[in-house]
C-alpha cells in the first residue's frame, strides 16, 4: 500500500468522529439558542415593564415642579386676603427651591434597584445576541469546507471545541440566564420596597407571594445536590455547587489536614491535642489566611490566565478519538473506526499516532478501543454470530483480524496478553476453525504473531509454567509443555518459537493442499505477510532436540505435498504460480530455517 492508501484509510476513523462531532455540535448550539432565545423574549417584555416602573420612580430623586407652584400659590392667595380684609400681612413662608429638596431613602433605594435590573436585562440581551453569533460562527468553522481531508476538518473540530472548553462558552450561556435571573430578583426587590413606602395593607400580600415564590426558587436550586436524578434546577444550581459547595469541601479538607499536622506536632512535642478550643483556633488561623491571601491571588491567576492562556494543540487528536470511542453506539461506526486503525498508524495526518493508540487500548477507560474490538470480533464468532448476513460478518471478521495483526505486530516489544481485552484471543481460537478459509487463515496468522509477541514478554519477565500456556494454546494449537522425561515446564524460547512455525504450517497446510478448500492467492495474503514476521523475529538458542524432531517430521510432510503441485510452467506470472503451488512457495520462505534445524539435529 501506498502512502495515499494509508492516509485514505485513516480518514475512516476521522469520519465516524466528525459523524459524531456534528450531531453534538448541532446539538449543543440548538440548545445554546433554544436558551438564548428564551432569554431575548423575556428580556424583551421584561425590559418593557421595569422601564414603565423606572419612567414613574425617577421622578421622586428630583424635586417635584407641581408642588412649588402649589405653595407659592397659596402663598399669593394669603397675601390678597390679608390686603382685602385690611389685616397685616404675615411674614412670607420660606420659598421652596430645589436646593433644599432631599429625596427620600426609600426612593434612592428603589431607583438602584430598578435601574440595575433594566441595565442587566439590557445586558443579558446584548450577550445572547453575541452567544448566537458565537455559535453559529463556531458551526461554520468547525463543519468547515465539505471538500477538504477529514483528518483536516477532524483537527480544527477538536481545536475549536478545546478552545470552546477552555475559555467556557458553555458556561458564559448559564452566567447569562443568571444574570437575567438576577435582574428579575432586583425588580422584584425594588417593587417591595416602593410597596411599603406607600401601603402597608398592599405591600404585605405581595411580600408573602414574593416569598413563596423565593422559597420555591431556592428548593428548586439545592434539590439537585440531595437528589441527583431530580430535573429541576436553576441557573444557579451549578454556580452554587462550583462556587459555594466546592470551595466549602475543600476548605474543610485543609483544616482536616491542619488539624492532623497540629495532632503531629503537639505529639511530638509531648501535648496532646484533645480540646475543641485548639480546634476553633486551627480555624481562626486557616479562615483570615484562606479569605485574605488565597483568595486576591486566585483572582489575580484568572487574569492573567484569560489575558494569555491558549489552548495547546498537544492531545487534540488523542481527546477527539477518545471522545468518539465513548461516544459510538453503532456496530457499522465501530467497524469503521478499527477497519482505519491501521491506516491511522501508517499514514501522517496525526502527530505520535502510536502513542494515540496506545492510550486508546488503556483498559481502564470505560469504552476503550480493546472495548470495542471484543465487541465487534465476538459477534463474528459461531457461539455469538446472530442478527447479520453472512457477508456483514465475514467482512467484520477480516477487518477486526487484519486490526489485530497490526497492532500486535505495532506493539511487539509492549505486548501483554489483554492488552486487547481477554476475551479477543479466544474468539481468534474460535475463527480459526471457521468455515470460511480465509477468516480461518487470517485467525491462524494473527495467533502466530501474538504468540512469537507473548513468548518475547514471558521470556523477559520470566515464565509461569502453571499460567501462561494456556494464553499460548489460544494462540498457537500445539503441545507446549515438556515431556515429563524431560522435568515439564515450558520449552526454551529457542524451542517454543519453533513450536510457533510448527503450529503455523500444520494449521495453514490443510488449505494449501486441498483442491476443495484452495483459496485465491490474493486470499493467501495474511500467511505470505505473517512468515517474514515470524523467522524476523526468531530469538538466540537452540531448540531443543524433541521440538526439532516434531518440526522435521512434520517437513517431510510438506515436502511430500509439494510433489502433489503441478510443476513450473514456462511464461507463467507470479501469480498463477502462487495460486497454482502455494505449498512451494511456503517452502522456499522457510528453507533457511528447516536447513538450520536439519543441521542443529545433524550435529547433535
């Protein structure tokens, strides 16, 4: 394959995340303006409404022109009476200016609060209108250009979203619904304070409703934190848990761990702590230190922060791939998704893709990629095979094997045996007696790599006799143990790799051989690709003299089939010679190595 091919089928694992990504981001910017829409209608009415209260409240902070027309008109009025009735005049009443009026402090209270809930109505507005065009410009740049690599949309889909993350639009979205939330307490506020500066007998039936409605709004905010599947919740809710409940768990926390180094010290010195007086004095140190010094720094960090944080594109990729892993649902995106790992590893649209996925196997992720590869091979095996056409099912098995033999082959030196899952390798037992030859073929193949992986990882960590040929029997099908003559216990690893090379040639010759199961010489692809791995990876030793007598035994055997095969015709390309006589084929690859245990046993 090619460069191009590889990077084509890479572009198969980006498909099924942006698949993903754009049901999630379409989502999330519905929600954002179902969220932001409400906002702008009840701000819209709202804003009305607090501006017809504000427009009449205004006037009690300047003073009233009606009312010093009024004084000096009586004013006027006295003095013409006193002149018609010949009475002295009486001194004039002091003349009502501006200077001397001072409103009232019921008033100024009421103002604040009105104006501050019309501004922050206002405010709200204006933020929805920008967290619109937020999103919808996030949309557009992170669908991006329908004809651009997928590996490229896939990138810039997860920077965004990072970035999104970061900098919590999200977030900002609840601030603003808080924020309108606020206003509403503001005006709510103001009007039970004008209320009671002009009738009590009004104001205390509004009050008791007011409150109600409060005590409703405040169980509604904390329920979520007693019952976790409870539905109702405001804005609030999540601020108070990141704000108060946090914070309070946390300073807690650290009084536990300064009481517990007090206990130390009073230990060591020789006092006990055992009062609850030392207690409240542990408390009285933390609280000032905790509100006086942490607190002005943690503001100070988160400003700096927003001034010069960015988002590094390190683990962009490896977030994404881990995203839609717990994301997928789908057999037919899980299929995908494996049938474009290898791709994935060869080709040059993501940075380190080994490391990627190497994490994407870590068992301890809930849905991780070994999750989803015992998943699918399983539904293609006998004992689970039900629901899909034959062809569904081979094609899964070929996909979920060929993924198999690459990774183990990618991770040679780091094999475990679960590293996969444990219930892959006996699924790849049981494909190796499937019906179909080639699904049995790739199965054979892909056991004989794991096993020359797996004796590489038990040679260095030391062999468990009592443990590990088990695992090798799911692997390879042949008798791993020593003969009791010759003390039990596995072979050599000298021994056990030829024992690898024995189990592929007795599992594999049966198809070679027969007419009725022969297969197309492209169908043989996994055996010619799995036998260079299997003598590259041939460890130092001998083996021993039993092993090399089964081996040769069992080559004579082949090289008794081998007369069987039509001989070489003149002018015939390389392909009808591997279709007409793989069994020669066979031979020829691993001459060097039955010539190297002819000699070992001629010397011996």
């Amino acid at each position: 394959m090619t460069e191009s091919d590889y990077n084509d089928a890479s572009e198969k694992v980006w498909s099924v995340y942006l698949s993903e990504a754009d049901k999630e981001d379409k989502a999330l910017v519905e929600n954002w303006k179902g969220d932001t829409d409400g906002a702008l209608i009840f701000t819209g009415l709202f804003a009305v409404i607090v501006a017809a209260f504000t427009i009449e409240s205004y006037k009690r902070l300047s003073p009233d022109s009606g009312v010093s027309t009024v004084l000096l008109l009586n004013q006027l009025s006295q003095q013409l009476s006193a002149l018609s009735n010949g009475t002295q005049i009486s001194p004039p009443l002091p003349i009502y200016t501006d200077s001397s009026f001072r409103p009232t402090s019921s008033a100024i209270r009421v103002n604040i609060f009105w104006f501050l809930s019309l501004i922050l109505s206002l405010i709200c507005a204006l933020m929805a209108t920008l967290t619109q065009q937020w999103a919808r410009h996030y949309l557009e740049l992170a669908q991006g250009q329908q004809e651009t690599l997928l590996s490229k949309r896939a990138h810039t889909r997860a920077y965004l979203f990072e970035s999104m993350r970061v900098y919590g639009l999200s977030a900002g979205v609840d601030a603003l619904m808080a924020l309108l939330h606020v206003a509403v307490f503001l005006f709510c506020a103001g009007l039970m304070e004008s209320l009671f500066s002009i009738n009590d007998t009004v104001a205390w039936p509004v009050f008791a409703v007011i409150c109600c409605a409060a005590a409703a709004y405040i169980f509604l905010t904390i329920t979520p934190y007693f019952i976790r599947n409870r539905l109702y919740r405001t804005p609030f809710t999540k601020i108070g848990f990141v704000w108060i409940i946090q914070p309070l768990v946390e300073g807690m926390l650290k009084v536990k761990i300064a009481y517990s180094l007090a206990v130390q010290v009073r230990r060591q010195t020789g006092h006990m702590v055992n009062s609850f007086a030392t207690v409240l004095s542990i408390l009285r140190i933390m609280i000032p230190i905790g509100g006086l010094v942490f607190l002005p720094l943690q503001l100070a960090l988160v400003v700096i922060f927003l001034l010069v944080i960015k988002v590094p594109e390190e683990g962009i990729d490896k977030k994404a791939l881990r995203w839609t892993l717990a994301t997928v649902s789908k057999d037919d995106d899980i299929e995908t998704i494996i049938e474009g790992i290898p791709g994935f590893l060869r080709s040059r649209t993501s940075n380190d893709a080994k490391t990627i996925v190497r994490d994407l196997l870590d068992s301890q992720q809930t849905r991780s990629l070994g999750y989803h590869m015992n998943r699918l091979i399983q539904t293609c095996t006998p004992e689970a095979y039900h629901g899909t056409t034959e062809s569904v099912r081979r094609r899964r098995a070929m996909i979920s094997l060929d993924t198999i033999r690459v990774l183990t082959w990618v991770y040679f030196d780091s094999f475990v045996y679960g590293m996969f899952g444990l219930q892959i390798w006996p699924s790849v037992a049981s494909l190796k007696y499937d019906k179909d030859p080639v699904i049995a073929l790739n199965a054979v193949s892909t056991g004989a790599i794991a096993a020359c992986a797996y004796l590489r990882t038990i040679s260095i960590n030391g062999a468990n006799d009592h443990y590990h040929p088990k695992e090798l029997s799911n692997l390879v099908n042949v008798s791993w143990l020593k003969e009791e003559g010759g003390g039990g216990g596995l072979y050599s690893p000298a021994g056990c790799h030829l024992l690898i090379v024995k189990g592929f040639i007795a599992s594999t010759l049966p198809y070679l051989r027969s007419r009725s199961n022969k297969v197309a010489a492209t169908s043989l692809r996994s055996v010619w690709e799995t036998i260079p791995l299997i003598l590259d990876k041939t460890p130092e030793g001998e083996p021993e003299g039993q092993v090399r007598q089964t081996f040769l035994a069992l080559w004579a055997e082949v090289e008794g089939v081998s007369s069987e095969e039509p001989p070489d015709i003149e002018g015939e390309t390389m392909m009808d010679s591997e279709s007409e006589r793989p069994i020669r084929r066979l031979m020829d690859m691993l001459r060097p190595l039955v010539e190297r245990v002819r000699a070992l046993d001629e010397t011996r």
